[in-house]
C-alpha cells in the first residue's frame, strides 16, 4: 500500500513475543498498577503505607512480568529479563533484591528468570543467593582496601 510504512521488529520485541505465546498471561506493561492492587489487599505481614513506602524505593522496569495467586493465595511475582538487549546491572539486580523483599513482606515469591535475545535459553536467578554473594564480595572488598 502506497504511505504505508512497516517497522521491522526488534530481536527483543520477538523474545517477549516468544515468551508471551507460551504463556499469554505474561504483561510487558501494568506492573505498578497490579503492585498497588495487590499491596492494597488484607493479610500483608506488614502495613499497606510500609509496603506502598518500599514500593516507592524500587526503581526497576523488567521486560516483562506476570503476577499470579498460587492455591495458598500468596502471590507470586515473575520477571522476565531478555539478557542480550537489556542486561541486567549490578544496580538493577538490586532493585530486584528489593523487589524480592516486598514479595516477602506480603508472603510472596518472586521468581526472576532471563533469556536470549530469542526468548530462548531460560534461566532462573535465586535472587536470595546472589544478594548473599554481593553483600560477602562487597565486604571482602571493603576489608582488602582497608
């Protein structure tokens, strides 16, 4: 068609797309809104104004995410990260480790998984055990410069 201009899609809009096709219920946009919604519900081993006040601190934006009630109705939050077009920093690995403290304060999980730039090669980060490795290597690294 004459005018018509077509986009060419990007390596990381086809791996969200791939990750989207085996589970439609993967989101790329809404996470504030759905963080807020769940936040707002009873039963948080903390106060809603706590969690809204961590919630503030967190400064992260993944690829995508699907949040979900599990049968015990805890919520569980997934990240999905496409490693090749964004990697994830030091810095926004610990948003995640943040991310992954609000989760437990309102009994929650929060799986992080990573992929390659053709939404393939999954690999899931134990957000718990990296934020234990950086807070040893960072202390071995502040007594080695003292």
């Amino acid at each position: 068609m004459a005018g018509t201009q077509t986009q060419t899609p990007t390596m990381h809009n086809v791996a969200v797309m791939a990750l989207q096709r085996d589970d439609p219920a993967i989101q790329t946009t809404g996470l504030a809104a759905a963080m807020q919604k769940l936040m707002r519900e009873p039963g948080h081993r903390t106060d809603c104004d706590e969690l809204k006040a961590m919630w503030n601190g967190i400064r992260i934006h993944p690829d995508a995410f699907k949040l979900e009630k599990l049968e015990n109705d805890f919520p569980q939050l997934s990240i999905y990260e496409i490693e090749d077009t964004s990697p994830i920093t030091v810095h926004k690995m610990l948003g995640i480790c943040e991310l992954w403290w609000l989760m437990d304060a309102m009994y929650g999980d929060l799986r992080v998984f990573v992929f390659d730039r053709y939404g393939q090669n999954r690999r899931e980060i134990d957000v718990r055990e990296w934020e234990s490795i950086y807070w040893r290597a960072l202390e071995e690294s502040v007594s080695a410069t003292s």
